[in-house]
C-alpha cells in the first residue's frame, strides 16, 4: 500500500510539473495586435509565422479605410500599425491632439497615375477629367505629381489644395474623390491618381499606370511607417516585430507582392 502511494504521489508530482511548465511557456508568448490595411496582409503573414518562433503571436488586423487605424490604436484595440506614411501621421497627431509616433521604417510607394483611355500622361487634353484622393495629404501630393507632370501650376504651399491651383497649362478637370473611390472612377474619368494600396486591392493592371511620383529629398515625409502611442515607444517586443520587417526576404517580397511599385524604405537615403 505504502508503495501504492509513493507511486501515486510521484506521478500527481511530475503531472504537476508538467502542467506548470506547460502554463509557463504559454504565458511567455506575447500577443501583439497590428492594424493593417488589407492589401498588405500578403506581407505581413511571412513576418507572423517567422515571429511566432520568437513566442510573439501577431494578431493581423485589416482595414480598408485609412481613417480607422490610428483612432484603433489610440483606443488600445489595436498595439501597433503599418498603414501610413509620416505626414499623414503628424497630420492626424494634430487634428486629433494624440501622440502616436512612429518606430519604425517600412517601404515607400510613389503615386501613380492610372488610365484605361490613354497609354501617357502627355496625351491628356483640356476637359479631360482626372480625380485624385481629397484627404489632406494625398490630394496634396497628388498636386504635386500634376505639377511635376508639368500638367499644372501651383502657389508655395506647404501642402496645397485645388484652391492652390494657379494656372492650368492643359485645362483638365481636377476632380477630388474619396481614395477609397479613386480607382472605380477610371470608368468615367480619363485618369486617376491612386494610392498603391488602393490599386493593389482594385486589381489594377500595371499596363494602365501612365505616370509615376518621383522620389526626391522631399519624399521623405511618404515614407510609410510602423507606429504605437508615445508611452509605448520603447517596448522591446515591437521593436522585435520592426527588426523582422527590415529584412531582405521582405524587400524582395515587397517588390514581388506589388510588382516593383513599392519600394523597401528602411535603408533609403533622401
């Protein structure tokens, strides 16, 4: 009986340490939650499955509206994001009076103009409708790039608007749309400027891009970023999940997933 009970005990002793460090290795593993757009999942399920060797269990969170993440994250439903580009970012700090800061570089992807009308951006003419997205940073942008096309002419804004519009060396129709919209109005527009996660999810075929933003010192502020609150700046594990982003495998993926229009960032001198 007596060994009855040394047995018994030193089986309940090792089912009992089995049990414990099994709970030990569960409760090491950290869980982060990444707000992302949804055309960028393709990139960031590689850097999930490479994280989870390191016991962080990335969470992907989708999106398809560019005004979503930042007010998720700052609502601590989400831990970090990687949907926007530095200006965006600083724009949305100020008119929301929030501290969200940036750790980390990811890639940039220079505007492009698409048409399923004309093969150039040379052959627009007076009257010829383009749209481009109406949030404050990208229309902006998307001046520019008409600007640099030597479409148009613009005052010395910081970051202007239609309103900046001075002189128009081939009368087109600057049209404004909602970014989400920018790339379903090509069937009655004659182009449309568009964001690269936008044309990624709208399937545009890289034959109907006429026109590409150039990357110069100025482009800096498009450079799209990883981001988390201020007070969170410092955690280890996020800095974890950047360093697996900036790697090579991801650039050429990132060339790959988007066919050469997005462009890694982390190493980029402007």
């Amino acid at each position: 009986m007596k060994k009855l009970r040394g047995v018994l005990f030193i089986v309940i002793a090792a089912f009992s340490i089995f049990v414990l460090a099994g709970c030990g290795s569960q409760s090491s593993e950290k869980t982060v939650k990444v707000g992302i757009m949804a055309s960028d999942e393709p990139i960031w399920k590689p850097i999930q499955k490479k994280l989870k060797k390191q016991n962080i269990d990335l969470k992907l969170v989708t999106f398809n509206d560019y005004n979503q993440p930042n007010q998720a994250l700052e609502q601590g439903e989400l831990d970090i994001n990687a949907f926007q580009h530095i200006y965006f970012l600083n724009n949305w700090n100020k008119a929301h009076n929030a501290d969200l800061v940036p750790i980390g570089k990811t890639f940039i992807a220079p505007l492009r103009v698409y048409s399923t009308k004309i093969s150039s951006i040379k052959d627009l003419k007076d009257g010829d409708k383009v749209t481009l997205p109406n949030d404050a940073t990208n229309e902006g942008r998307a001046l520019e790039l008409l600007e640099s096309a030597g479409l148009i002419e613009l005052d010395k804004a910081s970051l202007p608007t239609v309103k900046d519009i001075t002189k128009y060396n081939t009368k087109i129709k600057v049209t404004p749309l909602d970014a989400a919209q920018t790339a379903h109005s090509l069937d009655d527009a004659t182009a449309a400027i568009v964001n690269n996660t936008i044309a990624a999810d709208a399937k545009l075929p890289a034959k109907e891009d006429i026109y590409t933003e150039k990357i110069t010192k100025k482009s800096e502020r498009w450079v799209n970023v990883i981001a988390t609150t201020k007070k969170n700046k410092d955690n280890a594990t996020y800095k974890k999940i950047v360093k697996a982003y900036q790697t090579e495998s991801n650039a050429k993926n990132l060339k790959k997933i988007y066919k050469d229009t997005t462009l890694p960032a982390w190493n980029m001198k402007f």
